[in-house]
C-alpha cells in the first residue's frame, strides 16, 4: 500500500525549510482503531509525516538526484498534544547538517500553534544502481514519479493566479 500523510506543501527554501501540512479528516482507515470513542493520529504517523516533509525538502534541495530518501535515525522525539479529525498538522522541517549521503533535520508539527510532536531527523538518500548497477532503469522511473507527486504538493503559483483572476 503506498499512501502520502503529506497534503500540501505552503512554503519551500531549497536547502533551508519546509512548511507542509496534513489535514485529518474521520475517513482515515485508522482512526477506527486509534483510539475507539477518541480518534486521534497515532504518534508514529506524525513522526512520518515529518519524515516525508523532510524527504520532499532533500529531493527539491538537490533536483531530485536520488531515488531513495528514507529515515535512518530518529531522536529526541517528544510529543505535546493529539491531532484529533478536523485539525491540521503543520509540520515545519529545517536543514541542520548535510554529508555526502545524509541530511539531518529539526523537525516540529504543530495545530493551531501548539506543539503536538518535534524531533531530530537523519534521512538517508541514494540511488538503487549505487550498489546494483542493473537497476538505474527504477531509479529513474522512481525519480519520475516523485516528481509528478511533488508538482501535485508544490504548486507556488497557484495562490498568486487564484487573486489575479478575481
């Protein structure tokens, strides 16, 4: 099962931060069982979507150049407060280190200004033809991929055209 906890992206600076959200409606499978009588999003699921927004960060950062961005460590994760249906969780991840194939990120989620979950990130990315040369067909068929989801998330002009037309 593929499935994105990212909605939308709002605002994007290459290399420095994102700002993406994910509005929680009743229709999430999962929330009939977490909790019943109280709905709320599992805490492991905040922690990926702040690991997703980290992730579209790292493949605009660097033009897409790797298929593969996945979370190797996370720490000094805390959480504050429930995301319940009808909220959204804003999630705010800024770059604080970078190596050849790592990208170490602060990471907070918030509703309606609280805090409800913030965390020390580590993402890993590569490509699968790194270690398996045979396999630079997927990498490139992955990449294109991410990159049609992504112009679905990122659409900075959309707001600027939607107030020209009235």
């Amino acid at each position: 099962m593929r499935f994105s906890l990212i909605d939308r992206i709002d605002e994007l600076e290459p290399g420095v931060r994102i700002v993406a959200v994910k509005a929680l409606s009743m229709a999430e499978e999962y929330l009939a069982d977490h909790f019943p009588g109280f709905p709320v999003m599992p805490g492991v699921l905040m922690l990926e979507a702040m690991t997703e927004a980290g992730a579209w960060l790292v493949r605009a950062s660097e033009d897409f150049a790797h298929s593969i961005v996945v979370l190797k460590e996370a720490k000094a994760v805390k959480y504050g407060h429930f995301v319940q249906p009808g909220q959204t969780l804003q999630v705010i991840a800024e770059v604080t280190g970078q190596t050849e194939r790592e990208t170490t990120l602060k990471t907070r989620g918030f509703v309606d200004g609280r805090t409800t979950v913030g965390a020390k990130l580590v993402l890993e990315r590569y490509n699968l033809a790194d270690e398996q040369p045979d396999r630079a067909s997927t990498d490139e068929t992955v990449k294109k991929k991410m990159r049609a989801l992504f112009a679905l998330l990122w659409q900075p002009n959309l707001e600027g055209a939607e107030s020209s037309a009235t």
